[in-house]
C-alpha cells in the first residue's frame, strides 16, 4: 500500500491483493485507510463513511483481520480491516 500515493488493494509487486477469503470463496469485506493518526481516528472515519461502516457492521462479517503498520517511507500510518463470513462445515 506505501508505495502508492493513495491506499491501495494491489501490492508493489503487480499481486491481485485479493485477500485470502475472496480466493477462498468466502463473503469478504475490507477497510483500508492511510494517515490516521489513532485506532480511534481511523474508526470514526471508517463508521462515517457508508460503505466502510456496512463493512464493519455487516451481520455476514463474524471473522476479522486487523493491521496497522507505519510506512519507513514517509511515516504514514497505513490500516486494514478484512472482514470474512465463516467457512460453511
């Protein structure tokens, strides 16, 4: 996502950035976002914006996978979020 200008799905090398549910055939959702100084800042603007927020209180979404981690290019602070339904048994 750091070598972008803004967040994005695909990695650096040219990878799908498919999460591991989509290729899985799993229901998924995923939140990304960039700058955000706090978990608290991050989520209230993911719970502002529509579409992140149906990600986060999608009934389907009882698994999470959370990140955070800080660019050593340009000390961004870079999150996400990927939601995924449960495997059926």
């Amino acid at each position: 996502m750091t070598c972008f200008p803004t967040p994005a799905r695909t990695d650096c090398r040219s990878a799908s950035g498919s999460p591991r549910p989509a290729t899985a055939g799993r229901p998924w959702g995923e939140n990304i976002a960039a700058g955000q100084r706090s978990v608290a800042e991050v989520m209230q603007d993911w719970l502002q914006s529509a579409g992140h927020c149906a990600n986060i209180m999608n009934p389907l979404h009882a698994e999470l996978g959370a990140a955070a981690a800080v660019s050593g290019t340009d000390a961004r602070i870079y999150w996400a979020q990927v939601f995924a339904r449960p495997r059926e048994p």
